[in-house]
C-alpha cells in the first residue's frame, strides 16, 4: 500500500500496518490456564495479555473459574 508522507509529501511503500494478530488455540489457553492457575501467569508464559486470555475464553463462551477448576 502507498502513503504519502505528510511531511515532505513523497510516496512511501508500507507492507501492512500494526502488528499481526495473536493465534493462540483455545486449547492451549486452557491448559496454560490450569496449570498456572490464573491468567497472569499464564499470559507471561503465552506472551500475551491477560485481557487476550478472557478474550478467547469468552468468544468459545467459556468463563475463567470454570476453565481453572476442570
């Protein structure tokens, strides 16, 4: 894609923008989660956030407590 810098107004190619999105398996969320036993732990050891966490556990309508006490 093109930008026109608004500076000195000259095209610049740029490959995409932002950075890509996290694919992590709901399965691997919810071992990651029982075996830390909360999502901060767990969201160091994915490299994530803890808000990405909740995220994927609430898009399959799962809900924390439900998943750490399987």
């Amino acid at each position: 894609m093109k930008v026109v810098c608004q500076n000195c107004g000259q095209e610049v190619m740029v490959n995409g923008l932002g950075r890509n999105g996290l694919n992590i398996p709901l399965t691997i969320v919810c071992d990651n989660l029982r075996v830390c036993k909360g999502a901060d732990k767990a969201a160091e050891l994915l490299g994530c956030s803890p808000a990405y966490l909740y995220k994927v556990l609430k898009i399959n309508g799962l809900k924390m407590k439900d998943v750490i006490n399987k």
